[in-house]
C-alpha cells in the first residue's frame, strides 16, 4: 500500500522525519541506502548537540544564550548564513531534548578531552551510535517501516511535485516525501571532479580520506540539481580535518583525530615547514588543516614531537613512529634527511621559550623564521622522537538544497506542496562555510523533525484530495 510519508536516508534527520510523522498518524516507509549493520550514516559518528540554554539544564553548566550561539554561527560562518533559519535551528536546540529522551535518547556530561565542551554541548550517551540505535528501536515499535540496502536513484517529480521514488528499479509511490540522505562526501569521483588537478598534477582528492559512512554518494542532490531543484552551497566547501594518514577510507570516525600538532612541528613530504602549528588551540584550527594538508605535495604532513610533548594530547588509537634520534626518525618517516634536519635545527634555533601552558596561548613563540610558530614553541630535542603522518579527513560537504523555514525543497523560488528536505542536505542554508561542533545534529534534529510534521501534513491533504476525487 502507498504509504503517506517516504523518509529517504537513515541517519539522524531521516529518523527525526520518520518519527514525527508517524507521530502525527502518517504511515511512513523510510529507505536506508546502508544494510542493517552500517546504517545511521554519520550520524553513527557524532557525540553531541549544541545546545542553547538560558540557565543549567540537567548535563549543560552554565548558560548559552541565544544571542551567543548566533554569534558563534555568525564568526564561523563568515556571515554566510540565513539568520531566520539559523535562530530557528538554535531556539529548537534548547526544547528538543525532552523529545528525544522519550524515543530512548540519553545525555551524560562530557568527558575530559572533548574539548572543553560541557557549557555548549549535550552529549549523547554510547555517542552517535546509541542516539541512531535508540530512535530505530522507537520508529520500528512505532510500526514506520525500514527498508535497508535501498539506495533511492532518482525521484519522479512533476510539477515540483513528488510522486515516486526508484530503487534498484522499482517504483516506490508516496504522497510526501522527505529527503535526508546526507552530502556527497562519499562520492570520490565527484570529489576528483571538485577539487580537480594541482600544479603537480595531482589530483588532490584522491588522497582524501572520508571520516564516515561511504553511502552518501550525493546521488540525489545531482539528481535534484539536475530536475531544477534551488540549490545552496559551495561544492567546493566541505568540512576538512588532518587526520591520521593511517585512518581507514571511510568511517575511521573520531578516533583518526590526531592532537599532538601545536606541540611539534609539521613538515611537508620534502621535509619544509608550511604553516604556524601554534596559532591558537588545536580544536579552533583543526578543521583548517585537512585543507593545509591537501594543499601540500602527496597530500601528506607530518607531525613530528619530542619526550616532552608525551602525555600532554589525548593518545592516538595507533602509536607514533619512534626513533631514539631525528636522522633516524627522518629516515623511518621516509622523508628526505637534509631538509627535515635543516627545519628542524632552524626551528629550534628560533624558538624563544617562556613559560610553557598548553591550556593557555603562552608567549613560547619562534623569532626569525617563516612560518612562525606563535604559541608552544619549544625546541624539539630531547629523545625518543615521535612522528606521526596525517592525510585530509571530509567529514562533510556543504552543497545541497535551499529551503526555508517549511523546510520545503523548491524549484525555481515555488516551494514543492510534498517534498521536504533535511540535515546535511540543506545544512548549506545555516553552514555557508566553517563549523562550530555539535551544529550538524541541531540542524539535523531541528529540520527533520519539522519535515517530518511537514510532509505528514502534506499527505494528509493529499489523501482528502483522493478520497474525494473517489467519492465524486
Ligand atoms: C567522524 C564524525 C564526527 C562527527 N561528530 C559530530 C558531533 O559530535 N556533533 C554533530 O553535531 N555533528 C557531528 N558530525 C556531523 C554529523 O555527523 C552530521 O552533521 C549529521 O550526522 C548529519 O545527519 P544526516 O541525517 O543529515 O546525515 P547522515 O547521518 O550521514 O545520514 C545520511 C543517510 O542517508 C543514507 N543515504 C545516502 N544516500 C542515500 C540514497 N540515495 N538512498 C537512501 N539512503 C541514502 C545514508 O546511508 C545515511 O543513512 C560528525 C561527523 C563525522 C563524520
């Protein structure tokens, strides 16, 4: 029987969709791209909400105000932001959490080495995982029909209407439809195309590791794009981290985080330093090197640290290389000898070392060289020396479809009366660019769950308007 609301996607905003309209008594059928075992896409990953609270709330110390969230929006994005949209992710951020706790979601306090989040950020306790295992257990008790392994090829729309959907063939009919199956950072070969080739000749992207699922390939926002659908976003913009260069392809997830940069030194594969590793703390610039390091030759970096950085980052899942001396450590590196010790004696010669504190900007800081390290320069010289490679890391791209606050999709300005769309697929309306953590899931939960009512309503409509087309 054709069901009245189709969720396409099976992370966090398709499963909000999926349960609020079958909270407001829609049949809903969701299609998961993944099989049962890798389902909830990057969802799975995450281990937090930001969250607006305007006094302590249960996990969340302090207060965060409204006006602050916007303005942390506003700096990270540039001003590339629809201010409607994003007050409206930030004001549902502070509500939602009842709600999710009735379909099984549990918070817990943040732990010591998530980047001093406990103000901002709710965490989800068992992470991303335990959230998408929660709200599946709820949706199946809730009688919303799953479907895995049925990646969605196109849709048929008429009229910037929706009528079906096609998987493997078959034609999958609904009254609504709401779209939520991630960016294309999956996608190598559209990320080849993107990124295109260097001056070398590279072809940057192909040494880009993807931080999670593999099944968002973007195959409906080219098919969107391609029936007309008002896009947003940059295809060129994604969210980018240096990661451990030893990370899987697809879903190393956060345990590829590396944290040692602004305690070492990162030189390029010819051994040459390319950028400040001190500039400010290492969660505020992250994100900035994945494309540091896409930027530089093979794609590749490497840190390098001394006995003195050691037990002062959250240790890596896989140990740094080791050696006793820097030509040695150069060598097992595979990096050229001459050049690296050339850096590196310039960058110790440099360093003018004051009082050393990792938790604050200190004034240790390098004279006379370029790049300058302005923050925790200390000489590396004291054995064992550790190195550790880092590759870029997508975690997500920005491009996508431009809604409002309906979250209707549109063609040519028209919002569509059934096709809704959410979470990464339009997260580009709120991210021009940048990021601020734990934003995607209120993006994610705050529009999927207005899709959800939205596209249950949209069905219920169209339902009266066959029954009385019937009954005429
Ligand atoms: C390592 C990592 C850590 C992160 N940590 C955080 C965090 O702590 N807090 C935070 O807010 N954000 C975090 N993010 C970002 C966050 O994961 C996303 O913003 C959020 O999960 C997006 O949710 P979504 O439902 O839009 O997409 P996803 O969760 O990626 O879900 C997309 C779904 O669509 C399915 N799909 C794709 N194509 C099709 C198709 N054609 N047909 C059918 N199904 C399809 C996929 O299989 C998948 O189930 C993290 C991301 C990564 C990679």
């Amino acid at each position: 029987m054709k069901p009245d609301v189709l969720v396409i996607g099976g992370g966090n905003a398709a499963l909000c969709a999926a349960l609020m309209a079958r909270e407001a008594g829609a049949s809903v059928l969701l299609l998961e791209a993944a099989p049962k075992e890798w389902r909830g896409g990057n969802s799975v990953h995450t281990r937090n909400l930001r969250c607006m609270h305007e006094e302590p709330q249960d996990v969340l110390v302090e207060t965060y105000p409204e006006e602050e969230y916007w303005q942390d929006l506003l700096k990270v994005t540039g001003g590339q932001t629809d201010e409607k949209l994003a007050r409206l992710v930030i004001r549902a951020s502070s509500s939602c959490r009842p709600w999710m706790r009735k379909h099984g979601v549990h918070f817990q306090p943040s732990l010591s080495g998530t980047l001093s989040l406990s103000r901002t950020n709710a965490f989800f306790m068992g992470g991303g995982k335990a959230l998408v295992n929660a709200y599946y257990r709820s949706a199946e008790q809730m009688g919303v029909q799953i479907r895995y392994e049925s990646p969605v090829e196109r849709l048929e729309i008429v009229d910037g209407q929706f009528r079906a959907a096609y998987v493997k063939g078959e034609r999958i009919e609904a009254r609504a439809c709401v779209l939520a199956c991630g960016g294309f950072e999956s996608n190598r070969a559209w990320l080849r195309e993107v990124w295109g080739q260097n001056s070398e000749g590279e072809w940057p992207a192909d040494n880009f590791l993807i931080r999670g699922t593999r099944y968002n390939q973007g195959i409906l926002i080219k098919d969107l794009q391609a029936q007309g659908a008002d896009m947003i976003g940059d295809p060129t913009q994604s969210h980018c981290v240096a990661i451990d260069a030893r990370a899987p392809l697809y879903d190393g997830g956060i345990t590829t985080r590396l944290d040692c940069v602004s305690l070492g030194v990162v030189l390029n594969r010819h051994g040459l330093r390319f950028y400040d590793e001190g500039e400010d703390f290492w969660p505020k610039r992250y994100a900035i090197w994945g494309r540091l390091v896409a930027l530089q030759s093979g794609q590749i970096a490497h840190c390098v640290i001394d006995s003195k950085a050691i037990g002062r980052f959250m240790p890596p899942v896989f140990p740094g290389l080791k050696a006793d001396t820097l030509p040695e450590l150069a060598q097992k590196i595979g990096l050229p000898v001459e050049p690296f010790m050339q850096s590196i004696n310039a960058y110790n010669a440099a360093c003018r070392v004051g009082n050393f504190d990792h938790t604050v900007l200190d004034d240790c800081h390098t004279e006379g060289i370029t790049p300058a390290k302005t923050h925790w320069a200390r000489p590396i010289d004291i054995g064992p020396f550790y190195a550790f490679s880092l590759r870029p890391g997508i975690t997500f791209t920005y491009l996508g479809m431009k809604t409002d606050e309906t979250t209707a999709v549109r063609f040519a300005g028209v919002a569509s009366n059934n096709l809704f769309v959410a979470g990464e697929m339009m997260a580009g309306n709120v991210l021009g660019k940048g990021y601020t953590a734990g934003v995607g899931m209120s993006i994610g939960t705050a529009f999927g769950r207005i899709a959800g009512t939205g596209a249950a309503q949209a069905a219920f409509k169209l339902k009266n308007l066959e029954q009385q087309r019937a009954a005429a």
